[in-house]
C-alpha cells in the first residue's frame, strides 16, 4: 500500500503540468499549449517519426523522456527558449525540482526517473538526440502554422531560430532537412526576418 501511495503523490503532483503555459501556441490556434500537451505531442510524434532516427533508437525509453522532460517546469518554471535573459539550459533549479518532484516515488521508480530526465538534459545518446529533435522541431511546426507565431512575437530572427534548431539534425538529419525548407518558406513568406544577408 505504501508503494501505491507514493505512486498516486506523484501522479497528483504531475498534474500540474496542465497549468505550465509555453510561449508557442497550438497549430493554427490563438491559445498557447500548456506543458502536459507539448509532452503529449512529442510522444505521439516521436511514435510516429522514430523511423528517421539517424540511428536504431529504444523508442519506449524515447517516450519516457518526452513525457518527464518538462515535469521540473512544475518548481523550476519554463524558460523561454528565445529569453535574451535567461538560459534555457539546464540549471540548479531544475535539478532541485528533478529530485523533489520523481522522489515522490518509491526509490527504485525515482532513480529510474531521475536518470531518464539527466540522459535528455544531457543529450548525448541516440534516445536523448532524437527526443531532443522533437522537442525542437514541433514548436517549429506551430510557429509556421501560425505564420510566424512566438517568432513574430518576440522578434526573433531567423539566425537564433536556425541556430537553436540545428538540434534537430543530430537525432534525425531527414528531419532536419525537412526543418531547413519550413526554415527557408518562413522567410519567403515572411513569417521570420533575416537579421544578416
């Protein structure tokens, strides 16, 4: 019974991802995403994208890392990742809340966690790369569908937006390339300005 107690805490608790609003707003849509949705996207994406991975990838252990990644916004909050103010890497922040948020569960479950979470931070396995190209490449996605979306917004250029996207390419170079051409239309059709010629 404490084991289940411990399991329902943390399922208590990662409600709250229901209310961590992101920047990007959903495909053709006025109303920003929240981080349970954007978690739910990329699982469904990474199902039905895994065949691009740039190499054989343990698709269920790239689902669990969609679906925790975001979980330390609940304490540590989601940082923008076009601030000009603060860094969207990993920070002490996100550590505390890692610890605290997966330590709801039994032991076992929590390290499991815990460790899931640190490969994506990390992002230096095959899993962690493409879990990482999804999490770039769908906001991407709503920021065409929107014509220009968080990018017009905020005024962010096109050399920041490839710069950052270039992510993607590391997990999955088909889907890169892919990437590039919704890029370059976003420039044609100006949804996203070219700082430099």
């Amino acid at each position: 019974m404490e084991k289940i107690l411990k399991q329902i805490a943390f399922i208590h608790e990662i409600d709250k991802l229901k209310y961590i609003q992101r920047k990007t707003r959903l495909f053709g849509s006025d109303r920003c995403e929240n981080d349970a949705e954007h978690s739910w996207h990329l699982a469904l994406m990474t199902i039905v994208l895994a065949e691009h991975s740039n190499v054989p990838i343990d698709v269920l252990k790239v689902l669990k890392m969609v679906l925790i990644h975001d979980i330390v916004e609940i304490d540590a909050g989601d940082i923008f990742l076009y601030d000009t103010q603060l860094n969207h890497t990993n920070t002490e922040a996100e550590h505390k809340a890692a610890e605290r948020i997966f330590g709801l569960l039994p032991p076992e479950q929590a390290a499991e966690l815990i460790e899931i979470w640190g490969e994506f931070e990390t992002g230096l396995t095959a899993e962690a790369k493409f879990a990482r190209s999804m999490d770039r490449l769908e906001p991407l996605l709503q920021n065409f569908s929107n014509k220009g979306g968080t990018w017009k917004t905020y005024d962010v250029g096109f050399e920041k937006v490839f710069d950052k996207k270039q992510a993607i390419k590391h997990g999955a170079s088909d889907l890169w390339d892919f990437a590039q051409t919704i890029l370059n239309e976003s420039v044609e059709r100006g949804y996203l300005r070219k700082t430099t010629e």
